[in-house]
C-alpha cells in the first residue's frame, strides 16, 4: 500500500493558553490527567471522560472542577491519589480539529508534566497534512513520533480497541480497592523495574500494613490481571 493511503499512529505534545489540564497540573506538582474516553464536542462543549493522578488528589480535583474552561465535573471513583472524573469542558480547538481531519483520539493520552500529550489514529497522509494546517498557526505543538500500521498491525489495533480495552475494564473491576491501591502502588513505586526500586517490605510500610498481608494483597491482584494481560497480548500477536 502507498504511505500516503496507509493509516499511521502519531504522537503529539502540545501546550495552549486556557487549557483546564495544564493549568491545574502547573499548580500541583506531580499531578497528570490522561484521556479514557472522548465522547466528541457539540454546542456544549467538549464531553470526556479522565483518569487523575496526584499525591494531593482532593486538591488537584478542586482546581481542575473550579477551572473557567470547566462547565462541570462528576467525580466516578476516587482512591488515596488516583480518580476517574466525567468533565464538560468548553470546546476545545484540538477535538474539533480532530473530528474535521477524521483522526481519532485513542484512550490513554492527555496532560502529564504540563503538556498536552496526544495519540492519535490518522487515516492517511492527507488526514495527516490536514490536521497541521489547522493546529499550526494555533496550537503550539510538536512532533514526537509517526508510525505508519502494516495491515497486520491494523487488524491488531482494531481488535485491541474493541476486544481488548473491555477486557482491562472487566479486569480491573475484579479487584477489590485494597488490591488495586497495592497493584498502583507497587507499579508506581518501581517494584516491577528491572532492578527492583523498591523491596515488598518498603511497600508494606507506606502501604501501612504488614509484609505478608501487603504480599497477599499484591499477589491476587496479580493472580487476576496478568491472565487479561496475557489474553491482550495475543490480540497483538
């Protein structure tokens, strides 16, 4: 297939005046919203739903709901630094420049460190060349990769989207909160790097518990996502 027709995988990060994510997150250090879903944008605004993270979640919460470009903010789950929040914004020029070029927002990206950071599905070379034309003399963004899909790797990315992101829903919703905080705390701490950052003991006590029960909080979580995980991986093979 010619590259202009071949639909491709682009990474952006982008910074723009106004932008609820961006201001919030400048203001509480180490805080990030990533992007699960966007419903789309009509007369209203824009509909999505994020996941959040921070060490100081309430507060981070707060300034994002009193934020000008926000018009309302439903709160769906929270635990000790991480929340998932329903948000109407005010239209934003990116999603409506996204639906015009036919590029589709994939789960997953949004504000970390200050910028906004987007994955997006391009349709073709020309989709491509259409959305810098309506970001350039607007939007202050950059280029970080561009991948053009094989056919093989389109088929794995349709499937992964429609099969695999249900799956990681149904898996996580297996966990009890008691697992999942253990799980985002070990993932968060190093304890999966290679070296380990950090031994279970030091888990047990942040998390405020003892060894073995901090170990067998971590162990069923385990247990129930790494067979998902495994299932994901095939749809990729």
């Amino acid at each position: 297939m010619e590259k202009r027709k071949q639909p491709l995988i682009i990474e952006l990060e982008a910074h723009h005046e106004g932008c609820p994510a961006i201001e919030t997150s400048e203001k509480v250090k180490d805080s990030s919203i990533k992007v699960v879903s966007v419903s789309g944008a009509d007369k209203h605004g824009e509909y999505g739903i994020y996941e959040v993270r921070s060490p100081e979640i309430g507060r981070f919460i707060d300034g994002i709901s009193k934020h000008e470009g926000v018009k309302k903010l439903d709160l769906l789950m929270k635990s000790r630094d991480r929340a998932v929040v329903r948000m109407l914004t005010k239209g934003s020029l990116f999603v409506d420049s996204v639906a015009k070029t036919g590029c589709v927002i994939l789960p997953f990206t949004g504000t970390i460190n200050e910028m906004d950071r987007y994955t997006l599905l391009v349709p073709s070379q020309k989709s491509f060349h259409n959305l810098n034309q309506l970001l350039d003399d607007k939007y202050s963004f950059k280029l970080k990769s561009k991948h053009y899909l094989k056919p093989k790797e389109e088929l794995a990315l349709d499937t992964f989207n429609t099969t695999g992101f249900l799956r990681l829903a149904e898996g996580s919703r297996m966990l009890t909160k008691r697992q999942l905080e253990a799980f985002e705390l070990a993932c968060k701490s190093g304890y999966y790097a290679r070296p380990k950052k950090v031994n279970l003991g030091d888990l047990a006590r942040e998390f405020g518990i003892s060894k073995p029960s901090y170990a067998e909080l971590l162990s069923k979580a385990e247990s129930k996502l790494l067979p998902v995980f495994n299932e994901i991986l095939a749809l990729l093979r």
